[in-house]
C-alpha cells in the first residue's frame, strides 16, 4: 500500500549504473539505501570518502517510505526509563544525540533550500490517566537537558489527564528530503547483497570491495557475529493519512497501552497505532480499528492513504550503532532504531562518520553494539528467547507455509496485510512465499498455504 510520502514523491530513482562502479574498489560500501544508508553514505562523502551505496530494490523502498516522519527526541517515557537502568549520563548523552539530529537536518535542509515541509513543531507525550507518569517523564528529561513541560492544554480531539511537551522538535517530508541527499551519491539499485566475506561484498550482480562496509539495511542479515538476533525483535505498526479532519499543531503521541499518535502532514492528518509484535495477532483487524476510531473523533474524515512499518525493537532500549562485532573491526552496523528512524539515522550517520573517520565521537559509547547493559535487556531477552522457542517449536510440525527460511520458526498468518510473519525474528513473506520483510535473505519454497489454519 502506498504512503502519503510515496505520493509526494512518485520514485526515487538512482541515476544510471555506471559499469566502471563494479571495478572500483571503494572506501566505503554501504548497504540499503534507506534513509540511514543515504545519509550514513552522505556524511562520508562529505570527508572525502569514496562511498557506494548498494540496494537490494530501491532508494526509500524499505521502512523510509513508511515512516510518520517525526524528527525527535521525545521516544515515549525514554528518559525516566534510561536513568533507571543505564544512569544518567549516558540518557544525557542519548538525548544530545537525537538533539543533535534535529539540528543537522535543518542545516542540510538550509543548505540545499530543499523543500520537504520542514518545520519546528512541539512533541507531546499524552494520557488519558496517567499524570504521574507524565510528570516522572519531564522531571527526566529536563534532568538530561531537555526543555520540556507539563500541560493539560491540547489540540487532541479528547480530553487528556495531560501531556509532557518537548519544545523545538520537528517534522517534514522524508522522501523529497531524501531525492537532494540520494542524487549526490552514487547508488546502485536492484542489486541485492547475498555475503560478506573480509572486505568482499557478494551480491546478484558482482562481487564488490572496500575498506570498510556499513550494514544499513534495517535488521542485520548475518547472524554470525553479532547475533542480533538475540538481541531484539521486531514490531509492526500501521497509519491513516486522513482528509477533511481538523488541523493540529505538534506531534502526540500516546503512552497509553491502546494510545494513538497524531501529526498533520500537509492537508493530510497522520493517525497511528495498533502496534503488536510482528506474527502475533490477537484476532483485530489493525486497520479497521484505527479507521473506527477516526470516525469516532473525526466523524467527516476520509482515508486517503493507509500504510504499516516494522520497527527493530533492542531489548535495552537504546540503537545498535557501531562495529558490528568485536571480531570485525572493518564492518559496521546501525539497526534498532525502534519507532524513531528518522532521528536515530541521523545519530547513526553522525556517529559512524567518525568511526569510520577514525575520530572519537562523544555519543559513541552509549549505542556500541559492544555495550552490555544486562540489567535493561533481561527481562526484554527472557520474553524474546521465550518467543523464539514456541516458534521452533510451531516450526518442527508446521502448519500454513511451513517454516522461516530464516531460522526455521513457525509463521502466521497476517489478515491485516495478507503476509506469512515470523514472531521470531520478524522475516516477511507474502501470500506466494515472496521476501517482504529481512532478517530472511531469501523466498519461501513449497509454499503449502492454508490460511484458515492461522486465523
């Protein structure tokens, strides 16, 4: 299904393969072309590096296209909740990183006039009955440097117990923003990595080499080293874009367990929410309940665009970004930027530009892969390998399709968007076994579909 940002912006298109590309060995290869992957490639280019980007499909085609396009540093109660488990230095370093985004993208925005609707809006954090945990959010946040504040006045279409601001956020067009960056680059589309050995990148189309690599390509497809695997989930998300609704200043998101988020984009207003885990349904139609609650606040409204995202999901909370492992000192990664892709490809670009640049980055420690932050991850990790055992489990006698070419977990079946899921790991397939969604590299076969199993 098309986003209103796709809309906006009918194709992006890398220019046309210069065959010579195939021969060069690079700097810098970086893998996806998303928005993480361009602006990773971006910020290389701008220290004189000689980057490739490498695309299994095409520039944005992935999560970027899907996003809500929110630039912030407000990512739910985040603050309250890292001083708790990692301290507080390290959440102030996590809110300058995403403080830092915001700022680097109005000043690439200013610097190549690019018309992408980017505007300083306030986020909010909202609820309808819980006032204290709003109030334990903003004294954690103005802890680690954020303005922010209380208030109980809204532009939401219900009353609220109140909503922690953050001042100076922003929000824009991801896609026209992404045309500017993605055509100083050079880009190869259709060309699907299928390895990495050394500094050798296997692909469909040839064998290409660098000094470094840069995986980018939202979940990380080897799972040896790293496990990433075990070390986050993922989930889906799903949005309206709405016409002929009441206008509203700011971003909202709700913390409430059924909370939805807000934001205007244009003429269109942008309503998110009935989030789960990817192959876990609990027996609602995501999109429908979304559009009864539309009606419900915005009884006039028409649907104009209807989309879903999937979220890498790290048990502690916080972006893997940097080395992808202790025993590869040349290949990187950025995954794990949970519901705040746009902010967190920035602070990936930022951070692994000096990496790669060999200078110290102050904000580094705190995203390492190589972190351990046991007790924030335990409980996430006991729930996640809990999943992954049912799932082997449903794999060994499988019902439907059969099993994950990725692991071999059980799939499910996705009413909402007519796709076989893994709640493993969160691999895609649609109705014929085709990839949608990695950690999966490759098709299902012998698809024995019988939908009516899983439903």
């Amino acid at each position: 299904m098309k986003s209103l940002w796709r809309a906006q912006e009918e194709k992006l298109e890398a220019g046309p393969a210069d065959p010579a590309l195939k021969k060069v060995h690079w700097d810098v290869i970086v893998i996806g072309a998303g928005m993480a992957g361009i602006l990773i490639a971006y910020q290389l280019k701008e220290q004189g590096r000689r980057v490739l980007v490498l695309e299994a499909d095409t520039i944005a085609s992935g999560q970027t296209e899907r996003t809500t396009a929110k630039i912030t540093s407000q990512h739910g109660c985040k603050y309250s909740s890292l001083i708790k488990k990692v301290g507080k230095e390290k959440a102030r370093l996590y809110a300058q990183a995403n403080e830092a985004a915001i700022k680097e993208y109005e000043r690439l925005i200013k610097k190549y006039k690019i018309d992408c609707q980017f505007e300083r809006v306030t986020a909010y954090l909202y609820s309808r009955k819980e006032e204290e945990k709003l109030r334990n959010e903003i004294r954690a946040a103005k802890e680690v440097g954020i303005d922010a504040f209380f208030t109980k006045e809204t532009q939401l279409p219900f009353p609220v117990v109140g909503a922690a601001g953050f001042r100076h956020q922003a929000q824009f067009s991801p896609l026209i923003f992404l045309q500017y960056i993605a055509a100083q680059l050079e880009v190869l589309e259709h060309t699907k990595v299928i390895g990495i050995k050394d500094h050798k990148v296997m692909t469909n189309a040839s064998v290409f080499s660098a000094d470094k690599i840069v995986v980018a390509a939202h979940y990380p497809f080897l799972n040896i080293p790293g496990f990433y695997f075990l070390r986050q989930h993922q989930e889906r998300s799903y949005v309206l874009a709405l016409s002929g609704c009441e206008r509203i200043q700011g971003m909202y998101y709700g913390i409430d367990e059924d909370g939805l988020s807000f934001r205007q984009a244009g003429e269109h207003l942008l309503l998110g929410g009935s989030g789960h885990r990817t192959g876990i349904h609990h027996g609602k139609c995501a999109y429908e309940n979304l559009w009864q609650e539309a009606r419900k606040y915005y009884p006039e409204c028409r649907e104009a665009y209807r989309w879903s995202a999937q979220d890498c999901m790290p048990h502690d909370g916080i972006p893997f970004i940097g080395r992808y492992s202790y025993f590869t000192p040349d290949l990187y990664v950025a995954t794990g930027f949970q519901k705040w892709g746009m902010t967190s490809s920035m602070v990936a670009a930022m951070i692994l530009r000096d990496e790669i640049c060999e200078r110290e980055h102050p904000y580094k420690k705190v995203f390492s892969p190589q972190r351990m932050n046991v007790r924030a991850s335990i409980g996430n990790l006991l729930c996640d390998v809990g999943m992954s055992i049912e799932g082997l489990i449903k794999g060994i006698v499988p019902q439907g399709p059969g099993r994950c070419a990725h692991l071999g977990c059980g799939l499910t079946w996705n009413p909402d968007e007519n796709s076989w899921d893994c709640p493993c790991h969160g691999s895609r397939y649609d109705e014929n076994g085709r990839l949608l969604d990695n950690p999966s590299k490759r098709n299902l076969k012998n698809m024995k579909v019988d939908k009516k199993e899983e439903l």
